[in-house]
C-alpha cells in the first residue's frame, strides 16, 4: 500500500468508529439527563483538621516536656 492509500483507509476507519460511538451513545433518543454529583460529606476541611490536629500535637508535647522536667 502507498501512503496515501494508507492514509485513505485510516481517515474511513476514524470516520465509521465515530459514527459507531454516536450511534450507540443515541440509540434510545430521550436520553435522561445525568445525575447529579452526591453533595460533599459534611465536616471540617482539611486544612481544619490539620490545623486542629499540629495545634493538639503542640500542646500535647508541651505538656508532657514540663511533667517528665526534660531540658530541651
């Protein structure tokens, strides 16, 4: 085959596949519209949470330098 033979072929192959995919994508014609996304799962967001968690980790070193007397 020459180039442009080959170049022929593959412009049909490409052509048939995309109207294979339209024609099975409308093969109903009242297509229900997409559902929405679920709402996101109530709480704090990640930058609370990591927040709250170095802040708790802080406080939580702090208290036990000052009980065990360890000079840093």
């Amino acid at each position: 085959m020459t180039l442009r033979n080959k170049r022929i072929f593959a412009s049909i192959l490409f052509v048939l596949i995309s109207v294979v995919c339209i024609a099975q994508q409308t093969k109903d014609g009242n297509n229900p519209p997409q559902p929405l996304p679920p709402p996101p799962p109530p709480g704090l967001s990640v930058g609370v949470d990591a927040t709250f968690l170095i802040c708790l980790a802080l406080i939580y070193g702090t208290w036990r330098l000052l009980k065990k007397d360890v000079k840093i």
